[in-house]
C-alpha cells in the first residue's frame, strides 16, 4: 500500500506564524510531523487498527489545519525566518572597572546563566552550553540544534531555552526535550516551577504549560515584548511594554498589573519581583501586587538585574556595560564598568556576581565590599582569561537512546497510549501506579520499557519526574 503525505503550511506577514504541518499514512500507522518552517520539528507516530482508521484520522487533523489557515505547499520553496534577538548597541562604561576575577569567552553573545554552589554555566547564541567550577575550569559542553535563549532550575532540574522552541532538561548525559512550545510561540524567555513551565514570547503573551508538555492556558498581555517571565507556587508574573502583571497558574486569570516603564528583564524573591525597565530603573513589586513598592535608579535602559538572598542587595546591568549595586532601600551603593560588555543576565551567589554579556562573556565578578572599594580607588586584581575549548562539540544526539538488557540500578517504567496520547508509567515497586511520569516526549514509543537513575514525586504531588540518565530496556 502506497505511503500518503499532506504537507501544509501556514505563514503571516509582519513575523507572524511561520510553521508548517506535515500527516504521512503508511498502511495503518499515522505520522504527524510540525515546527517552524526550516527546522525538523517535532514528530508524533501513531498506530491503528487499519488504514481506514488511520485515513479518518488524519482527514480529521489536515481539516482542522486547513480551517485556521493552512494551506498545501512545497517543502524547502520558503525559507526559515531568522530568530528574534534583543537589537543592543552596547556601548563602553565610563565607570572605573569592576574586580573582575576571571571571565570565560564562550564565542558568542550569551543569554544563559545558572550558577550554583558547586558550577557556573553560560549558553550562548551558537547553541553552546559550556559548564565550569568556580575557578573558571572548563568542566563541560553540550550543543543545542540553536542558540540558548536562558537557563533556569526548577529544584534539582536544569533546562535550557533554545530558539529552536525546545525545552531541554539537561540533568542527564544527554538533553531531552522537555517541553515542546507551540511553533507560533515566538519565545522570549522562560521559568519553571514544580514542573509548570512560563512562556513569555515577541507579542506579549503569556502561557502555562504543565508537566505532560500541555497548555494549562495561553492568553495575551497588556503590551508587547514581554521579556520577563518568574513563576511560584501561586502565580505567573509577567513583564511587557506596559508593566508587570501576576496571573494564576492554574487559570490563567489576572490578579493584578502594576505599570512600570517597559520591561527588559524580570528576577523573583520570596515575597517580590523585581523588573528591569527601559526607563532606566529595577522596580521591585510585592508578590500581592501592590503598586510599585520601591525603584532602584540606574544611568540607563537596565537589561538585567538580580539581587542577594530576599532582596538584601539589588543588581542592575545596563546598556552602557555598566553595573550597579543597590541598597534594599533603593540606595545606590556603587557602579563599576565590566570590561566585556553589557549583561544580558546575572546572577549573585556568595559575594560574586556573575553576569554574561553581549560579547559572550561569563564574567564572575568580585561584590565583597573590600574588593568594590579598592575597585572604586583603581585598584583591581588581573583578569584571568579562559577561551573556549578550540573544539566546540556536535549538536547533541537528544533523540537517541542508550539500549540495555537489564534494569540494574534505577526505576523502571513503560510508556502506554491512553485516549490517543502517550503516557509515562512506573513499574517498579513501590510507587503510585497511576501516576503519570513527566519523561521527555521524543522518545516515547509505545510499549517500550526504559530504565530512568532516578524518579521523584513533585512538589505539589500527583505526578512524578524523570531525573538523570534514561536508556531503554531491550
């Protein structure tokens, strides 16, 4: 029986869509395969009794599609839309120099940030993710298909944003798709909470994606060009060209907007969040939404910001390669130049700062209050510089998985189609069997067994997450 291909795209003007969707009937097994046009995108294989069922169903989806716009096309006739970035003109800080200890050129502006007690990790536009000790030893590299948008913790997990609209858990040896955002989505940045993921994007919507990679909700914003995105246990907050908003997570309904100036850059505390704004200031707003309680007054636009443990220092990184240090009372403490251009992002972690910049720096940055004065005086140590390994690595094998023949260490676990989707499952003793496992979507195949290092239960419960390596079971 001859294969049946639909191949359709739908693509706007003016940096709207521009994504195709592609169904292939092979006898009784059903193929859909999207993303944006010029990437691969995502594929989903399903089986079914025969080839009329199969036929049905794919009528069904290339109608659907048809409906909202899509039409039949050639593959290749139009070409992949460049990603949106930030346009900065950064120019250098009149400041004296910060005490920088050592900076690491990745090769390319970076976005990325985590830093943690034990490692320092930067992603950069080329897809580069480059992980080093706190003495700017290279300790690792992986290479996404596209560049990094950031990188964000959620408890003991670590995911990057990629521009290929990807959500990659980088807890094991090899990423895995995560999270799979929407091809119309044009990400701007993302945050993750108990496995509730936000999306902020280029129109100034927001959406909530949960653990099994589905809309909880997706609604538009106030503004445009929404650069901020933090989540908790209560809310979403949201930052765009008007201010910054709190929504539930579970609903998707406002609870409250405070206008600020546009917003470049968001942070969270416990009790507040803080967003850095065109109008050259970090405004801090308590989690209830009250108005604005505080501002912290740079020199110019603020494209960063973070702050020490519940707000005790405030950090703001502008668009002339400066950076500042605030009292909590909105005090301006000092400012210091980077050397390396304008932070992108930053982070404060045990009296350092650590930022990464639009010349594709991680720059780990002296904040302790003698090494500041000196700085202040002239007096700074020198810079150790570390370049990038002069072999980059290939972009990462995520769908490929490791073949075993017994389970030996680990939790065992089984995927299973229920109402046309595929569910994760553990089989091992001694969990709740009927609990889903968030597992990365790429490599789910019905009825295939894997062997995960480890399965825990999510903050919140009722579900369980995949850490570490995962290898299938012959």
């Amino acid at each position: 029986m001859s294969q049946e291909t639909t191949y359709l795209e739908l693509s706007e003007v003016d940096g709207g869509a521009h994504k195709f969707y592609e169904v292939v009937v092979d006898d009784a097994t059903l193929t859909v395969r999207y993303g944006r046009i010029g990437d691969h995108g995502q594929v989903q294989t399903t089986g079914y009794p025969d080839n009329a069922r199969a036929r049905a169903v794919a009528a069904k989806k290339i109608g659907e599609k048809v409906r909202k716009g899509y039409a039949p096309a050639v593959p290749g006739v139009r070409q992949k839309r460049a990603v949106s970035r930030r346009q900065i003109v950064s120019t250098r800080s009149t400041a004296r120099t910060a005490p920088v200890l050592w900076r690491y050129d990745s090769g390319a502006p970076a976005f990325g940030i985590f830093i943690d007690g034990r490692t320092c990790m930067v992603g950069n536009e080329r897809g580069v993710i480059t992980t080093l000790d706190h003495d700017a030893r290279v300790l690792d590299q992986v290479r996404l298909p596209e560049g990094v948008k950031c990188i964000v913790a959620d408890d003991a997990w670590i995911y990057a944003g990629c521009d290929d609209g990807n959500v990659y858990d980088l807890s094991g040896k090899i990423p895995r798709v995560a999270y799979a955002i929407a091809p119309d989505i044009d990400i701007y940045w993302l945050d993750i909470h108990d496995g509730v993921l936000g999306v902020s994007d280029a129109d100034g919507g927001i959406a909530a994606i949960d653990h099994e990679d589905e809309f909880l909700w997706r609604r538009g914003g106030r503004g445009r060009s929404a650069w901020m995105v933090r989540c908790d246990t209560d809310a979403v907050y949201h930052g765009d060209s008007t201010g910054v908003s709190g929504y539930d997570w579970r609903t998707g309904r406002e609870l409250w907007h405070t206008p600020t100036g546009s917003v470049l850059f968001g942070w969270q505390e416990r009790d507040a969040v803080f967003a850095g704004t065109a109008t050259r200031e970090v405004v801090r707003i308590d989690k209830d939404g009250r108005t604005a309680s505080r501002t912290y007054r740079a020199d110019a636009p603020v494209f960063s910001c973070a702050t020490a443990s519940d707000g005790e220092y405030v950090f703001a990184g502008d668009s002339q390669s400066s950076i500042y240090c605030f009292a909590a009372d909105g005090t301006r403490l000092w400012k210091l130049g980077t050397g390396c251009g304008s932070a992108y992002s930053m982070q404060y972690h045990e009296q350092r700062l650590y930022v990464v910049t639009t010349s594709g720096h991680l720059a780990c940055i002296d904040a302790s209050e003698s090494a500041i004065r000196a700085a202040e005086a002239g007096s700074v140590p020198e810079v150790v510089d570390v370049k990038a390994p002069a072999r980059l690595p290939e972009t990462a094998a995520y769908h490929q998985v490791e073949v075993v023949g017994d389970t030996g260490d680990g939790v065992v676990v089984e995927c299973v189609e229920q109402g046309g989707r595929m569910r994760v499952h553990v089989l091992s003793t001694g969990y709740h069997r009927g609990w889903s496992v968030q597992f990365p979507k790429g490599i789910r195949e019905p009825g295939a067994r894997y062997l995960v290092t480890e399965i825990r239960e999510s903050g919140r419960g009722g579900f369980y997450r995949a850490y570490g390596d995962i290898r299938r079971l012959r």
